[in-house]
C-alpha cells in the first residue's frame, strides 16, 4: 500500500514541471483581445439558456446511459 501511494506522490512531482512550463508559454505568448464596451446585461441577453440546458440534459442522459450499462435489468 506505502509503494502505491509514493508512486502516485512521484507521478505528481513528474508532471508539475510540464504543468508549470505550459502556464509560463500560456502566459507569455497568450495575447487575448477582450471586448470593450459590453455590459454584463448585453452578454446575458445575447447569451443561449435553451442551448445550455438542451446540452446538461443531453450529457446527462450519457452519464446515465454510461452509469447504467454495468448493471443488468434482470
């Protein structure tokens, strides 16, 4: 169980140099243009809630699906 659990703490200290090198590249080279001049009102209105809850409801029912296929309906 000890050898499990330093395995995982070393895959960890593994990967936290790649994780910190694609921060730095992300927030070197990143450039982004935000939109000047939209309230949160203008966002809001123009934004789909229909859409948003189609899709929920839509991965929802896969993670049912999912969930549900290990068990038989005997």
């Amino acid at each position: 169980m000890l050898r499990n659990r330093r395995k995982t703490y070393t895959n960890f200290l593994d990967t936290r140099p790649t994780g910190g090198a694609a921060a730095a590249i992300l927030f070197f080279f990143l450039n982004l243009n935000p939109h000047q001049g939209r309230t949160l009102e203008q966002h809001v209105q123009e934004f789909d809630f229909v859409g948003l809850v189609l899709v929920m409801a839509g991965v929802i029912c896969l993670l049912i699906g999912f969930n549900s296929s290990e068990t038989s309906c005997e």
